[in-house]
C-alpha cells in the first residue's frame, strides 16, 4: 500500500509541503528578525528625534540667555554714558556760570591800575610811561567778546573730556564677549 502512495507525484508532492514548510519556516524567522530590526530603528529615530529636539532647546535657551545678557550689557552701557553726559554738563554749567560771574565781577570792580597811586611803599608810575602798557592793552578782546571765548573754551574742555569719559566704557564685557580665537567672520 505504501509503494502505491508513494508514486512520483506523491513524492513530489510531499518534496514542495516540505519544500514550502521550510519557506514559511524561513518566511517566520524573517518576519521576526525584521520585527526586532523595526523596533530599534523605532527606538533609533525616537532616541534621534528626542536629541534634536533637546539641541534645538537648549539652542533656543542659549539665544535667549545671550539676548537678556545683551540687553543688560546695552542697558548698562547706556546708564554709564547717561551718567557721563550728566556729570559734563553739570560741570559745563558750573564752569559756563563760574567764568561769567567773574566776568560780571571784573565789569563791576575793574583791577586796580598797578601803575596809578601805588602804596606808601612805592611810588606810582608816572602817566607818561603808562601809554606804551595801555597801548599793548588794545589787542584784547572787549570783555563780552573774551567771555563769549572762555565760554566756548570750556566747551570744548567738556567736550573732550566727554568723549574721552565716553570712549573708557566698555561696550563688549568679557561676560558677554566671544572668547578669545574665535573667528566666526
């Protein structure tokens, strides 16, 4: 009876359900293999994506800290030259209002003539050797006009040394500057 059974279309048979057992057998084993390779790329590109989004966090957080960093340095800066323009000006004005009751109290009480009436010590000048020194006086400016003059010299005293008060700010601390070699240009 098995001889009968066992013709070569039953052997045929039963070589391809074998021959097609062992593919799905085969087919099985990739289909895990490829099941596990799936969940670690899976776990890959989650681990991946996370990264990304903790670097463009703490890029984000970075920017963020340098603005507030230059926001304090700019405010900082702009207190200091405040102060400094302050203090220039009250010194301007001290000095503008110094040099002009000076002027007003030298129209008012004009110095004395060294050369007329002298002390009981010494004699006066005489009148006539009074011209050349009086003559050499007539290259001076008239007193509003040296006002105008010291008034602007002081101006220009204040100005210089707003600009040199200016320039000794420091604009880029070393808190907030790039270190030192780095060339990013």
């Amino acid at each position: 009876m098995i001889p009968r059974l066992l013709n070569w279309q039953a052997i045929t048979g039963l070589v391809a359900s074998i021959g097609l057992a062992i593919l799905l057998a085969i087919q099985a084993l990739q289909t895990r293999h490829w099941k596990k390779q799936s969940a670690t790329f899976e776990k890959l590109y989650l681990a991946e994506q996370n990264a990304f989004a903790s670097t463009v966090a703490d890029a984000r957080a970075a920017a963020d800290a340098a603005h507030a960093a230059d926001r304090a340095n700019s405010d900082r800066v702009t207190t200091e030259q405040r102060a400094i323009t302050e203090r220039t000006a009250n010194d301007f004005e001290a000095r503008v209002a110094a040099a002009r009751a000076d002027a007003e109290r030298l129209r008012r009480d004009p110095p004395a003539d060294p050369g007329v009436g002298g002390s009981a010590s010494m004699s006066g000048i005489p009148a006539t050797s009074r011209r050349p020194a009086e003559a050499a006086g007539h290259d001076r400016l008239p007193p509003p006009d040296a006002l105008i003059v010291t008034e602007q010299a002081i101006q220009l005293d204040e100005l210089i040394k707003w600009v040199r008060a200016q320039a000794k700010v420091d604009n880029n601390p070393s808190a907030v500057a790039s270190p030192p070699g780095d060339d990013r240009r």
